[in-house]
C-alpha cells in the first residue's frame, strides 16, 4: 500500500514536490512508530508488575532449587501474568486453588510440594506433569501444559510470574504478604 502511494506521488508530481512528499510522509512515519514503541507494553512497566511484584528492573529467581538462578525483566513478568490470566486464573483466583484450598500457590506450599515447586523449574515440572501435592499420582485437576502449546520460554516466564507472586505479593495464596 505504501509502495503503491509513494508511486502515485511519483507519477502526478514534479520530482521536487515527489522528493519533499516521500521525505515528509517517512518522517511522519518515523514519528508514528517511535510513539508506538514507546508506548508499547514491551517498554513500559505493567503496574502490578511494579507495584504489587515489586519489580522495576531485571531480578534473579531461583531456578532449579540448587543455587542456580535466572534473570527476569519487569517484561517478562508482565507477560508471566498475562499467561497466568489466560491460562490458570479460572482455578487460581489470587493464587489460591478453588478445587482444594488448602493446596494454594503460597510459597510454603509450593516448597512443602514433592518434588517442591518454590523454583522456576519446579513450578515448570508440574506444569509439563501434573503430579499430586505429595508427587504420587497423576493430578487431574490441572491441565498438562506440553512444550506445543506453550513453548519453554512462554513456560519459564509464566513459572516466573507465579514464582514472584508467591513471594511478593499481598494476599497471594490466601496468606498476607511478607
């Protein structure tokens, strides 16, 4: 459309006129995309994010529970949450578990698990593989989440979000925040 636009300025003008349009018209499209960007969610901080995680700039979490750790950006949170909404709030309003309260996302909780689920990787582990709260059976009553529909990376930032939540935010799981 563009190229088709810039043509007919080219054939119905003189090539002066032709040269200031197509200068205009790419610094009217410069200035369009440099306030697209910036104000897009990538650039800014979600306000949860930043309010309630407590997370303005990158943070190391845990990993895999033996000292390992990865950095996540305020964006990679705020996509975190956005999976989180989409994908678990029906059954994790706040970070409780409608289906058995007492088995919430609280960060106690998801330690006491087996295996335990206070790490990126742990939280990923259940979601490939739903196990129940003491990892010996099967659990039904969360959705087993393949690397098809939701690849490593969306995964880890999902883990992440929750993993921040856990630790961060009030109320999450049904306790007050620390």
């Amino acid at each position: 459309m563009l190229t088709n636009w810039i043509k007919k300025i080219r054939l119905s003008h003189s090539s002066r006129y032709n040269f200031f349009s197509v200068r205009g018209l790419f610094a009217t499209l410069m200035a369009i995309s440099i306030v697209c960007i910036a104000s897009s969610p990538a650039y800014a901080i979600d306000d949860y994010v930043k309010r309630f995680l407590k997370v303005t700039e990158p943070i190391a979490l845990d990993l895999d529970g033996q000292g390992q750790t990865k950095a996540f950006t305020p964006g990679d949170l705020a996509e975190g949450k956005e999976l989180f909404k989409t994908h678990c709030i029906n059954c994790h309003v706040g970070g409780t578990t409608l289906q058995d309260p007492r088995v919430s996302l609280g960060l106690e909780t998801l330690a006491g698990a087996t295996p335990p689920r206070d790490n990126v990787d742990g939280i990923i582990s259940f979601l490939r593989e739903p196990m129940t709260y003491d990892g010996s059976a099967p659990s039904f009553w969360c959705r087993q989440v393949p690397d098809t529909w939701m690849p490593q990376e969306q995964i880890e930032k999902l883990a992440a979000f929750v993993l921040r939540a856990a630790q961060k935010a009030p109320g999450w799981g049904g306790k007050a925040s620390s």
